[in-house]
C-alpha cells in the first residue's frame, strides 16, 4: 500500500475509535471513583482529573448523548453498561501494555504506567488478544519462551545510526526519529 493511502487508511481508523483520550480519563475517573467511595460526582470528576467542572461537563455530555454515561435522580454519575465494558476494556489494556512494557521491554514502571495510558484506549481488541497470547506464551515456562527472554535481555547490539546496517530500520535510523526534539 503507497504511505499516502496508508496515512489516510489510518487517520480514518483513528477517528473511529470509540472515545477520545480526554473521554477515556473521564470515564476511567468516574469508574474509579464509583469504586473507591460508591459515587461520582462532576466536583469529583473535575478534582480527580485536576480540571474545571465546566470542562467536565462538557465531555459528560457527549458521553451521555453516546450512552456512556449516565446520571441517577440525585445527579450522581453512573457508566451505562456499554461505559462499564468500555472501562474495563482500557483497563485491561493498561494493564496488558504495562505489563509488557516492563516485563518484556524493560521500561521502568513509572515511564510504562505513563506510556500505557496514553494508548490503551487506542489499541484494538486484535492486538489486545494478540499481546496477551504473546505474554502467556513468555510466562508459560516453555524452554523456548525461556530462552527467547535470556537472549533478550542478553542482547545488547550498539547501534551506529546507520539504517543500511540495520534490519530494523528503513530509510532512517528508528534510534534517531524516536528521539525527542531538543
């Protein structure tokens, strides 16, 4: 598939997603909340994501008129049932990219809590399922799971930003374009 395409096969497929960055926070806090004290509020939704309760409110109500969310008679917020699957989705892949993040990759726990929720909403079920078999499979104990992670964590190859020494990268060194801008 030429990049052009490609590009705009996946910024459609973005736009597609079901709930936004910003909308998974409001729906993961007011799980959460309903969790740790039994009720949500919109002050509460604003506190926990250090926000105004104007800005709260305006997301509520493009969850409500999604039916995500919804708003018992003493105006406590409630997931419908689709935002409590929704919930559970992201939290689930946090937790499976966490998971992966450290375990597998290395990253500190911290970085990996950060990194994993900037995308779980993001990732798709496939993926999802496809990084939970791959997990179960280095857990498992097989002796080929086993000596995939010993080579792993053994290996430690220099890069010298040369793409064409490399078969990761392509045009450009991947070491180089992941960087941060200075």
């Amino acid at each position: 598939m030429e990049r052009k395409s490609l590009i705009s096969e996946v910024w459609k497929q973005f736009d597609e997603n079901p709930i936004t960055h910003s909308a998974a926070h409001h729906v993961m806090a007011i799980a959460e909340l309903r969790e740790e004290h039994g009720y949500a509020r919109v002050s509460d939704v604003a506190k926990a994501l250090n926000i105004t309760r104007g800005s709260v409110s305006l997301t509520l109500k493009a969850l409500k008129q999604r039916g995500l969310v919804e708003e018992d008679p003493n105006r406590f917020l409630l997931l419908s049932p689709i935002g409590e699957a929704l919930a559970a989705g992201i939290r689930g892949k946090q937790f499976l990219t966490q998971k992966f993040f450290v375990e597998i990759l290395g990253v500190p726990e911290e970085q990996a809590r950060v990194d994993s929720c900037k995308i779980e909403h993001l990732v798709s079920h496939e993926t999802a399922k496809k990084l939970t078999s791959f997990l179960r499979y280095i857990e498992s104990g097989d002796p080929q799971a086993d000596a995939f992670m010993q080579g792993w964590r053994a290996f430690k190859q220099p890069c010298d930003h040369d793409p064409n020494m490399c078969p990761a990268c392509f045009h450009d060194c991947l070491t180089t374009l992941c960087e941060a801008p200075k």
